[in-house]
C-alpha cells in the first residue's frame, strides 16, 4: 500500500479519534474531573475506534482484520503515547490552567501521531 494513501487515511481517522478523545476530555474535566483522568478517558474513547478503523482500512493487507498480535502492539503505543500526553496535558494544566490544557492538547496529540503513525505502519498492524 502507498504511504501518501495510509498517510492520507491515517490523518482523516486521527481526526476522527482526536475529536472524540479531546471532546470527552474536555466534557469530562468541565464537569470536574481531573485533567488527567478527564485526558486518559478521552484517549481511551479515541484508542478505541482508531484500532478498528486503522486496523480495518488504513494498514489493512487483502481485507484481513487487526488480530490479538496487532492488539497487543497496539496498547503497547498507546500507553505510551497515552503518558505522555498525560504529562505533558497535567504540565500545562499546572502552569497555565485548565483552558491551557485544552488549548495546547491538539499541540501535543499532533506531535504523537507522527510517530504513532511511524510505529503502526511498520511494527503495530504488521
């Protein structure tokens, strides 16, 4: 598959997947929740529909679905790309406030999915 054509697919579910983990994130901490936990919840949401729909189109090979191999890589990225953005959102949060959090976290969720696309490409749905 060409790399313009899942880097094209890839954006377009991000895009997707970052809607709805920034949308329960900031639903979330408005109603009072911490910014971490409000953060995680969100990326869970997202993690969740970006398996499948990346799994399922973008780095499919001849139709076949993500199995428990490609699970088990999966949450391994996602774990670690949920910490970091976890720590860097709760950093922002201590420093500039709540609606710096929600300001600067597509900043931050946009610099991990350059490499999450990297990692999913050439070791996740491998």
């Amino acid at each position: 598959m060409s790399l313009l054509r899942q880097g094209r697919h890839f954006a377009l579910i991000g895009v997707a997947q970052w809607l709805l983990d920034w949308g329960v994130m900031v639903m979330l901490s408005r109603s009072g929740a911490p910014v971490a936990i409000a953060n995680v919840a969100g990326r869970v949401c997202g993690a969740l529909l970006g398996f499948w729909m990346n799994g399922s189109i973008t780095f499919s090979r001849g139709g076949a679905r993500p199995g428990w191999p490609q699970l088990a890589r999966y949450v391994i990225l996602w774990c670690a790309n949920a910490a970091m953005s976890t720590i860097a959102v709760s950093m922002i949060d201590a420093s500039l406030g709540l609606r710096g959090a929600w300001f600067f976290k597509p900043l931050i969720d946009g610099i991990l999915a350059i490499g999450s696309f990297l990692a999913s490409r050439h070791w996740v749905y491998r």
